[in-house]
C-alpha cells in the first residue's frame, strides 16, 4: 500500500490545516450559547465527509445535538466497520489559563493547542484521513465503511442511543472503531481494553429558613456548609476505600494473571507524580497507583460551594450548601444503583437538624472488551507497524458512556485505538494533539483497513 501511504506524506500540511478549520468552531455542547456553533460543526463535517468521497454524508437531526452520518457501502457481502466519535469539546474554563485562545489553534514545540485537539476532533480527522487516502488512490475502500459522529459525548450522549434503537440501520455492523482514548506513554501505540463507568450527581445540603447571623445565633444554628462537609467526609475512608454500604458488592476483581500484566507496564511513577506536581499519589490501599487509575471504583468531589463566597467578610451561618459527585464504576456495578446507595447513606448519617437531597444527573455503565476478534487483532499489528514498537493493551480510567451502549445495542466487538498523549490537557486548559501522533496515527488507520481486511477475508 506504498501508494496510500504516498499519499498521506504528500497531504499531511493540507490535513493538519483541515483540522485547524474544524478546531476553529466552539461546539460547546454543554452551553447553550454555543448550540448554533455545534450545529455549524455538524454542517461542517458533513460537508467535509461528502467532499472527500463517503457516500450519503448527511446531517441528522436528534432531541438534542445533532448526528453527522456517511457511509461507504462497495459490497453489501464485505465486512462492515463503524467508525465512531465526536464532534463536541468542552468548555474551556478557567480562561486565564490558556497561554493561546482555545479557539485560536496554535503550533508549539510540535504540539497543535486547541481545544478538541484530542478530545475529540484531531482522532475523528486521523481517521477520515485514513479513509479518504484510500478512495484517493484506490477509489474505493477494503471494507464497508460507515461513519457517525455525535455532538453530545461531552454530556453524557443522552440523545444517541434513542435515536439508534429507533434506526438500527445506521450502526449495523461487523465491529467498531473508536478513537476517544489515549496512549499509556508518548509514542506508545495503545489498544483500549476498557472503560470506567460513571454516575453523576449533585448533593444539596439544607438547614434552617434563611442564613443567619454569626454572632446571634452562631454556636446553636445549624451550619449547612459544615454538614455537607461532615456527609462527604463519611463517604471515604482514610485508606481511600468507598464506605458506601454495599458500593464494592458487584465489584469484579482483577484477576492475578490481570494485576501481573498492569505490573509489567512501564508506568513511571515518579515522573507522574512530578508531571502532576503531587508529592505522593492518594487512594485506595492494596492497589498501585495505575490499577486506582484505570481499574478501580472511585467517590470524587468535583466542586463545593455555599455561604458567602464574595469579596471581604460577611458573618453568616449558610442555610443551605452543594456539592457535585462523580463515581467511577467498574465492571459489573450498575450506575442507578451506585445512587441509590449513595442517597441511603446520606439519608441515613445526616443529622436531624439538616436534610439532605440527591440530585441524580448522567450515567453510563463499565466496559470490558473481547480481546481475540480479528479486527482487534488487526489494530495491533496496524499500531506496531505504523509506530515500529509494540502496542500496549492497557484499560483507561475514562467513562465513554456510548461504548457501553454500542456494545449493547449492536453486540459488535468494539476496537479503541487510542492516540491522545497521556499529558494532552483534555478537558483542561491548553489541550493539544502532538503533530507527530498525527502523521503516524493516519497512517496506522490506513494499515488497519488492509490488516482488517485480510483478516476477515474481505
């Protein structure tokens, strides 16, 4: 395939300002300031899909963000691969922090800045480079090919799996693609071998009718922010276990053959911990810092807040306080359930003179894939060809929500070649995709759908 790869050296500067193009618009899909922005991604890729040979490239509209589609169908009797990611990014807060405007895309050292660098638009584009070199040179692809791509992962994808069960066509398929992850170390090829699950939930605190005077009522009044912290405080213990009754019940344990392979990983504590300007890595005894990662349930406070949080000095006792939770889940623990017992234990410790409620948000189960498929086979020898090392088979601390229900709804294997580097900023400010990755990562693709062909026979 000396040609398709020809081609990919000779396109590299024209992709990389494609991507640009595509990091340009701010689909926030979390804020609603940016839902015409979102729209104009999806319109935009689309379009992008469409020019460069996929067939039916359209725009689909869902209860919320929309569905970008398109499709390459040579041979109904070919395998069929779905290739799936998203067009949505997060916000960016805090601004102040972003050495170059999130929006503005900036080269740095080989790094590309933006956010949706890697998560996700800079691994959708590898892929439809991949694609694209091969209608260029072949005119056609080795297998059938169809592509979706959301514009609601970044809050949950409640609209996806409803409009798919309602149009199965559109994901039927021999397996699936997905590149939402990332590689355990710079310049390691890593295949995804599973996810976290999560459950999302918001804690309000409540006490007396009104905040109240300090110095009048303080020392007998209730203080909301006090309990709130008391409740958390009684949701983990000081060996970093869970002491939500019943949370670890339908946890599965990693077997020894499992601990032994996360052992043998060239985890570099020392430089994470420098990376990440810790002292010492916190958490659950018994399990390595990597296993706390990638392996292991967790009880997180994202944010707190309430009382006075103004300027100067305000002498009040807070009648009400907040604080948002995430639980990471693993197999088989079930995120309705996680919040029901989360919401038991806060009902049950929370003093008389308070009341407490659980708000529950977003959820999505753990996921655990089948290794020995052929086209999963395929990625790793796509991966060591393209990066001249071998892959890494490591599981991701991530939630993907929509992994879990594609596997579901479709009972495809699922393939995760992950590229984002370990240290990209996902989520954070000054995200970037490492330009290197880039030109390797296209190529890997491109590798993939021969591998994967010759596998299955195609």
């Amino acid at each position: 395939m000396t040609d398709v790869k020809e081609y990919l050296s000779s396109r590299f500067d024209k992709d990389v300002e494609e991507l640009v193009e595509f990091l340009r618009i701010p689909s926030v899909s979390a804020q609603s300031q940016h839902r015409e922005d979102v729209s104009r991604a999806a319109r935009w890729l689309a379009e992008h899909l469409s020019r460069m040979g996929m067939k039916d490239a359209r725009v689909l509209p869902t209860a919320g963000h929309p569905i970008v589609y398109a499709e390459w169908i040579d041979d109904p009797a070919k395998p069929t691969a779905l290739i799936y990611g998203h067009y949505d990014v997060q916000p960016v807060d805090p601004l102040p922090l972003w050495q170059s405007p999130p929006f503005e895309p900036a080269v740095r050292e080989g790094r590309l800045y933006a956010r949706g660098a890697s998560d996700d638009k800079g691994q959708v584009m590898i892929h439809l480079a991949a694609l694209r070199a091969w209608l260029a040179t072949r005119g056609r692809l080795p297998v059938n090919v169809r592509v979706l791509i959301e514009g609601e992962e970044e809050v949950g994808s409640p609209s996806l799996e409803p409009y798919l069960l309602t149009h199965p066509d559109l994901v039927r398929a021999d397996f699936i693609v997905i590149s939402d992850t990332g590689m355990f170390a710079p310049g390691l090829p890593t295949l995804c071998t599973g996810l976290r699950g999560i459950a999302v939930a918001e804690v309000h605190v409540t006490t007396a009718a009104t905040d109240l005077h300090s110095g009048l009522y303080g020392g007998a009044a209730p203080n909301a922010v006090q309990v709130l912290c008391e409740l958390i405080a009684a949701c983990k213990g000081p060996d970093g276990r869970v002491a939500i009754p019943g949370f670890y019940d339908r946890v599965l344990e990693p077997s020894a053959a499992e601990r032994a392979s996360y052992g043998s990983l060239p985890f570099d504590e020392r430089g994470v911990l420098a990376g990440l300007g810790l002292k010492a890595f916190a958490g659950e005894a018994g399990y390595s810092p990597f296993e706390r990662m990638t392996i292991r349930p967790t009880f997180e406070v994202n944010g707190m807040w309430g009382g006075f949080l103004g300027e100067g000095s305000k002498t009040v006792i807070p009648r009400e306080a907040r604080a948002k939770i995430t639980c990471r889940l693993v197999p088989d623990q079930e995120p309705e359930e996680v919040l029901d017992l989360l919401a038991a234990h806060l009902r049950r410790i929370c003093p008389p003179y308070a009341s407490v409620e659980v708000e529950r948000g977003a959820g999505g189960r753990p996921w655990k894939a089948s290794l020995g498929h052929p086209a999963t086979e395929a990625a790793i020898r796509a991966l060591e060809a393209a990066f001249g090392r071998k892959a890494a088979t490591v599981p991701s601390g991530g939630s993907i929500p929509i992994v879990e229900s594609l596997d579901r709804v479709t009972g495809a294997p699922m393939v995760l070649m992950g590229f984002a580097d370990p240290d990209c900023n996902a989520h954070a400010p000054n995200e970037f995709f490492s330009l290197e990755t880039f030109r390797m990562a296209r190529e890997a693709c491109a590798v993939f759908w021969q591998e994967v062909a010759g596998a299955l026979g195609a």
